[in-house]
C-alpha cells in the first residue's frame, strides 16, 4: 500500500512565524503535491514537483514555497504566516506519467491555525 | 481554466438505494478520471479510476464514462451509512488532477 505521511496532523501557529510542514512518501513516485482544502472552495493545488529539486506552482503559489532535496520528501514552507494561511494541508504522490495512471495518493492532512 | 463541476448537494438516500453522483469536465482532451471519498475531517480516499467509455465495477461501486458528453457518474449500490461522505470527482490534464468541489452523500439508516 501506498504510504504517505505528514508530520503533524494539528498545528498553532503565530502570524508572522515561518512554518515548515513535512510529507513522506514509500512507493518511490516521482510527482508530489501540496493542496489546500477550505470549504466552499475544494482542494487548490499550491505547488507541485515532478522530480528532485524541481519544482513547479500550481494555482494558488502566493505566500508558500517549497523544497524537495529527496525523492521521498516534499516539503511547504510559509515564510511568514497569516492568518488568511488558515487551513487543511494535504499532501499527496503520484507515479510519473503522461500516461492515463497517475492516481495520486493523500497523505492525512495538517490542519492550520494561524492566530 | 479547466474545470470540473459537481453537484454539492447533500444528496440524501435511505439505506440500501443506489447513491448516482455526477461529474462534468469541460477540457475534451481529458483522459483520466477518478473519483475519490473523504469523510469528514479526513483526507480523500481513492476509491475509482476510470480511462475508457463504458462502464467499470468494483463491488458495490460503478463508475460510468461518456467523453462524448463529458461526463463521469458513480453509482453506489446498496448504500449503507457508513457511504455518508463528500465524493470528489478528479480530472487530469499533463501531471495534475483537477478536483471538483464534491457532493456529498447522506445515507439514512
């Protein structure tokens, strides 16, 4: 079975403090994602990466960033957090392809506050 | 901008009906869609995936395609209580999915 972690599934936060959330994955897929879930406005995809060290943003890249320095890991970082960051973080991965099988699978998701 | 739409509901069913939750795409060149289920406070689960016209069946689950009219169901056999979920339906296009907002399911004992 596909594996994917984060590592906190809750998590407080100061505005103005730098965040860091983590994601893992065992399958060795090439892609991984980084969503946001807010209710009335589904999952919006923030930043993506196709390989190590790539990276590539998706629709809503404003106040995040990312970093990927091993295939299994894909890190979101906040550089300065608001509270409009407010949210659920899910991760996911993929296997590589501009084939018709690219299922991407969720990690459990990091419920945000910022205060 | 692509875009997948789905019907927000609830939709609500009594235990064991059949559950048809529908999905459209606008982006015609679309080859691959899946449909996922996430409970309440949870991630979303894949549970379908579908690439060609027609039908296919996992157990209590159907997943129908029409690219002609660019269309994805899931059909949800014998609901039971514990289908009581937000359904999001995805497209992909390149690397990415394209979720849809989800319906979600309300099935009465």
């Amino acid at each position: 079975d596909v594996k994917v972690t984060q590592s906190s599934r809750y998590l407080v936060k100061r505005t103005g403090e730098k965040v860091f959330l983590e994601c893992v994955q065992d399958m060795d897929h090439e892609n991984m994602f980084w969503y946001r879930q807010d209710p009335g406005l589904g999952l919006r995809l923030i930043y993506f990466s196709y390989d190590v060290k790539m990276k590539e943003k998706g629709d809503i890249p404003e106040g995040y960033s990312v970093s990927r320095e091993k295939k299994e890991r894909f890190s979101l970082i906040l550089e300065s957090a608001s509270t409009n960051q407010t949210s659920m973080y899910l991760c996911a991965s993929s296997p590589h392809g501009r084939g018709l099988y690219n299922e991407q699978f969720f990690g459990p998701g990091t419920r945000l506050t910022v205060l | 901008q692509k875009e997948v739409e789905q019907n927000s509901g609830p939709l609500s069913v009594p235990e064991g009906a059949i559950a048809s939750l529908n999905c459209t795409y606008s982006d015609r060149v679309s080859q691959s869609f899946f449909w996922y289920r996430q409970y309440s406070g949870k991630s979303p689960e894949l549970i379908m995936s579908i690439y060609s016209n027609g039908d296919k069946e996992d157990g209590r689950f159907t997943a129908q395609l029409n690219k002609a009219s660019q269309y994805v169901s899931l059909l949800i056999r014998d609901s039971q209580p514990s289908d009581s979920a937000t359904y999001l339906c995805a497209v992909k296009e390149y690397s990415t999915l394209t979720f849809g907002k989800g319906t979600m399911l309300l099935v009465s004992p």
